[in-house]
C-alpha cells in the first residue's frame, strides 16, 4: 500500500496552513506527525482523510495526492461524537460485515471488540450499557474501539493517549506495535511514539521534514542538524564579513578596483544559509526557590480516608521539604482525590490530613486553567505582579514561550494548553513552598513540556502530582506513590528505575515498594521490608530506612562497575592486538630496510630468527584495529563516566539523608 501527497499545499481563509508539502505512507508504516500547536498537524490530518483538498496549484506537476489503489481512511478526533442514546455493543455491531449471529466472522467480530474493550480497561458487562452512561474519555476509547474494528488502511488518530492512564497506553503500545493497517499519529507522547512509531514527520513554518526512526532518533537527528547548520551558518557569516571588508578596503583603489567588484559579485551569487530557527524550548538552569521556606514535614495523613460517598483507599503519608513526588496509578483510584484532599478543597472521610506551618500552596488542575480575560497576556500578567516592571514581565513570559507576539495575545484566545502554561508561570512566578498539581501538561506541545519539566527540576520547593505523561514523570518525580488495589505503595526512586524493577520483578509487588503508612517519612513508622525486618531488633526504624535506601541506590552503582570492568577487558584485547599488529609491522620495516642495504648474511641470519611476515601489506589491519581502539577507548570513557556519576549520586544520597 503507497499514499502520497507531492508538492501539496492547503490553505484556509486567505492563509496557507501547509506550503509545497511531501508525505508519504508506505505499506503498515506507523508514523508520527509532531510540532508545535497550531502548526496544521489536525490539518494534515484532515487532507489524509479527504475532509480537505489541495489548493489548484498551476505550477504543481501531477494531481498532488498519488495511491495504488482505492484506500479506506479512518480518524480519531480528539472530539468524537456518537449517538448517545445507543447501547456499546450496538455500536460495534454496526461496523461487523457478517450479520449473521452465528457466523465464524461475527463469532471472531466479536471475540475482537471484547479483547478491545477490556483491553481499554473497561468492564466487559458494561458494553450493554448506553453511551451516554460512560464518562468523556470512556467515551473516547469506545471510537477508538471502533475505529480499530473497522481496519482502515490508514488509521489517523489525534491524541490518542489523551484520556488514558498509563496501563491503557501502555496495552495500546503493545497492541499498535502488531497492527496490520497503516497508522499516522498526531501526538505530544513522547514516551509512546517512543515505543510505537518507525517515522517522524516534523511540521515546522508549514513544511515538513521526514526522519527515519522513532522520537528519540528524530530528536537526535534534528539536534545534530541544527548543530551542523548553526557551524555552517557562522562560518559563512565570517566570510560574509571578510568579503565586506575586502570591497570596503579596495573598491577605491585603482590597481584593485577589478579585485573589489569579484569580491562584490562572488558575495551577489553566494547562495545563503539560513540561521537555524529558534523558539523551542527553554531550559532554566538556575534554582526556582520558594519566597520562604516552610516547615520540614510539609504535609501529614494519619490513617487518612479518602473519597467523596465512600472511602477510596485509606493512608498514612508525610510529606517532606524539597520531595517531589509522582502519583500514579488507574484511573478512579483516588489520585486527583488525594490532591483535593490535600489542597484542602474537599474534606477526609476520616482520618487525619495536616499541613505543615508557614506552607504556602499553589495549586493547579485543568479547571483552574479555565482563565477567561480580555486583557492582553503580558497585561494580565503583569497585573497579578504589578510591583514587577514590565521589561522583567516580558522577559519572565518568553522564558516561558509566551515572547514577543504571544504575549500581545488576548487570554481568550489562547488555547487550552496555552492557558495552562500561563497559570503554571504565574504559580511558578509567586513562589509557593508547595505546589500541587494534577495533570499539568495536558494538551501542551513538546516545546512547551520541555520548558515545564526543566521549570520544575530547578524548582527547590516540594511538588506533589499526578500525571499519565510517563516522560514528564520521569524528568520530575525523585519518588512515585502508586495508588493501586485500594492501597497507597511508596517508591522511593524515579520513574525509569520504578520500570526497569519492575520488568525485573516480572509483574510482582517491587522489593523496593512499601505501603505509604510504612514509609520512614511517616513518624510512627511500623515497618520496613521483609529483607530488612530481622536487623529491627539492632538498629531503630530510621536507620534501616536509610540502610534501605542506600542498599537500592547501590544497585546502579555495582551495575555500572560491572559494565565498565566489561569494557576494559575488550578494550584490552583490542590494545593487545594492536601491539602485535604494531610488532608484525617494525618487522616487515626492518627487513625492507635489511635488504635495501644489501646486508644479505645479517637478513639472512634474522630470517632464520624470526618467520617473515607474508607478502600481503599489515598496513589495512593495522588501522582497523586502530579505529576499533579509538572506539573502545571512548567506550571505556563512557563506561567510567557512568560508574563514577553512580558513584556520585549514591554519595548525594548518603549525604541527603544526613547520616
């Protein structure tokens, strides 16, 4: 199967959205279309699916758009609309080819749509239940259902992992990785199109670019060339100014004139390159620090029950200076509960909920970034902050991507995700010693999460949150709480670490987890893991905490030790064959030299010493192995790197934990 677009361009109400285009799907490909918001990513989009047509175009050879065959074409939006009033399984029904009721294809039909439904994390029981009875994102996923039923050719799917937790996705994952239908993807999930997609297209000044490989690739690959394009654009600029300065040097002198106007006419015909563009993320690097400190226990739950009509899970936590914790887990299980708990918004079913003295909140969830104003965004802002001049405000709002027109925006007209970034630079921006926030990066470009996550790590003060963007997690949380099965467990290490025990554990409860009330944050601690309870009766509860901790945080220290000692013994071998290389080669110098110097009974002599090397040159191996040497050698540079940054963490560790 080939799709193709060829020098395609769409324009709507007098502005072109996509500019001399090419895209192409080839065969299942799963691929992933990405830039910022606004671009015309859900344009394109809508021309694939045939909503759009191509712009007549004089100087376009061809039709533009190119297919083998006739293809079908299915899309998610990312507001679907159904009939309501319909039952679930009425709707899948409506898309199975075999009416008949005992058919081998209606039996297989659906044998599929229940796989589906249940893969999606929804109870199979309710598939007799009418539309309307299921929540926005349910019903999401039932037209994803649908659309996956119906095996399009080219599925087009816009946020797909939107209203999913991180279960569901990461079943889809697994599941789109053996679909047989072509898919394009519009999404800002790096850590799924990460998993799923073989090519990237980038939307970018209304054109697009094609990368072979998965997000990281394309990230790796479009950073490269920038880093290429930023060398050849300064050297060119050097020798834009050297040319200047020749004509400005010679163009008035006799006997160089002729010399000035070549200089002049090479500089007309230079075909000039264009300085990278900007405006991706930006990356703090200094220390975002809370107007006043705050008290060490930040926040304490004390047999704390959590819900609205019944009790959702029940937890003893408390909270210290400086944590940022992840929460994650299916949804229902409590997590934005437990943040409106903790903010104060909805009260305990029982139990204990404090916070600490001197804590000032900030608090964040998808309705606070409901703003509505007729005010300017750099107006706006500099309201909430009028003892801010406004040359500070204007630069505050670029950090934060809302520079130089972005800012002359009316509040009104942002989109969701915009507001959003507005609301967090604001909260970010009064310096609160607590922030918490429930899924803070929804609906934002990767530019625009970049800049929040790199926000957050150099923020000093403690951050609890919820979020399904399981990149975000990892760039932000030092710690995760994992709501699951009615219970509240503790990890006391990131997101990747959190994954990478888990594949090993295969499935099982983590050795590393505990229950939230057993956590050594909690005053009265009752317990700590299996492993460890036998050395209770000689040290107390917070020293084996801390034996714990360093115990887990030792693993990545001794597997990096590992890697490096297996790295030097290659790197050994290498080095001893290129001494023996670099031994066969003196040889063979030293014989050419013997027998250019006629010195026949001493060559002879020597022969009988040492065998002669064969006629074919050592010179072709001896580079080789000299170019795997380098390899190796930067390797074991590497390897030693990572052992000692281990090393160093692990003593950061110590030190954190003030033993």
């Amino acid at each position: 199967m080939r799709y193709q677009i060829i020098d395609g361009t769409v324009s709507a109400g007098g502005q072109t959205i996509l500019s001399h285009i090419r895209f192409e799907i080839k065969g299942t490909e799963k691929i992933a279309v990405v830039g910022k918001n606004g671009a015309g990513k859900t344009t394109l989009l809508r021309l694939i699916a045939g909503e759009l047509e191509l712009d007549r175009d004089d100087k376009r050879q061809g039709v533009g758009i190119v297919t083998d065959r006739r293809l079908t074409v299915g899309m998610l939006r990312q507001n679907s609309t159904a009939d309501l009033d319909k039952t679930v399984e009425e709707l899948l029904l409506e898309g199975c080819p075999q009416k008949d009721g005992f058919s081998k294809e209606r039996f297989l039909y659906e044998m599929e749509y229940d796989r589906l439904f249940t893969g999606f994390g929804l109870e199979k029981e309710r598939k007799h239940c009418k539309l309307s009875s299921f929540s926005g994102g349910e019903q999401t996923k039932i037209s994803l259902i649908r659309l996956l039923l119906e095996k399009p050719d080219i599925l087009l799917l816009d946020e797909p992992t939107n209203h999913l937790d991180i279960a569901t996705v990461e079943w889809l994952e697994q599941y789109m990785k053996t679909y047989d239908y072509a898919v394009v993807f519009v999404s800002h999930d790096r850590f799924f199109m990460d998993q799923v997609v073989e090519t990237v297209y980038e939307l970018q000044d209304k054109h697009l670019q094609r990368y072979a490989g998965n997000y990281t690739a394309y990230r790796a690959q479009k950073q490269k060339n920038i880093a290429l394009q930023t060398k050849a654009y300064e050297r060119q600029q050097e020798e834009i100014w050297h040319l200047n300065e020749l004509i400005t040097k010679f163009k008035n002198k006799p006997t160089k004139a002729s010399f000035a106007r070549s200089r002049k006419t090479m500089l007309e015909r230079m075909e000039r390159i264009e300085r990278p563009s900007e405006g991706e993320a930006h990356i703090f690097t200094g220390e975002i620090t809370p107007l006043t400190p705050g008290s060490k226990s930040v926040f304490e739950a004390e047999h704390l029950k959590i819900g609205y009509d019944r009790a959702l899970l029940e937890l003893s936590l408390r909270v210290r200076r400086g944590q940022k914790i992840g929460i994650i887990g299916e949804n229902g299980t409590g997590k934005s509960t437990f943040l409106k708990t903790v903010a104060g918004l909805i009260p305990p079913v029982e139990g204990k909920a404090e916070l600490g003295n001197n804590i000032l909140m900030g608090y964040f969830d998808q309705q606070s970034a409901s703003v509505e104003s007729d005010k300017q965004v750099i107006n706006h802002f500099h309201d909430l902050f009028p003892a801010m001049t406004e040359k500070d405000a204007r630069q505050i709002l670029g950090s934060y991507l809302f520079g130089g027109a972005a800012a002359a925006k009316r509040v009104s007209d942002l989109s969701g995700g915009e507001k959003a970034r507005l609301v967090l630079a604001e909260l970010l921006c009064s310096r609160p010693n607590l922030l918490i926030l429930d899924e803070p990066t929804n609906h934002m470009d990767i530019p625009a999460k970049e800049t929040l996550e790199s926000a957050f790590r150099a923020y000093t003060g403690t951050i609890l949150f919820v979020s399904h963007d399981r990149y975000f997690i990892e760039q932000v949380a030092d710690s995760l709480l994992v709501f699951e099965n009615g219970r509240a467990l503790y990890y006391p290490f990131g997101y990747a670490h959190y994954i990478e025990r888990a594949k090993r554990e295969d499935g099982a409860d983590l050795s590393a987890m505990v229950l939230a009330e057993n956590q050594a944050l909690v005053a009265d601690l009752k317990a700590v893991p299996k492993a460890e309870r036998h050395r209770l009766r000689e040290i107390n509860t917070e020293e084996a905490y801390v034996d714990w901790r360093l115990r887990l945080a030792a693993e990545p220290v001794e597997a990096a030790k590992q890697q490096y000692a297996k790295v030097y013994e290659i790197w050994k071998r290498l080095y001893s064959e290129h001494e023996l290389e670099s031994w066969r080669s003196e040889v063979e110098k030293l014989l050419a030299d013997a027998a250019a110097q006629g010195q026949n009974a001493d060559s002879g002599n020597q022969r009988g010493r040492i065998q002669e090397p064969p006629e074919e040159s050592w010179e072709e191996r001896h580079t080789e192995i000299t170019k795997e040497l380098e390899q190796a050698a930067e390797a074991l540079e590497q390897a030693q790197q990572a052992w000692t940054d281990s090393c160093i963490a692990w003593y950061d560790l110590f030190l954190s934990l003030q033993i």
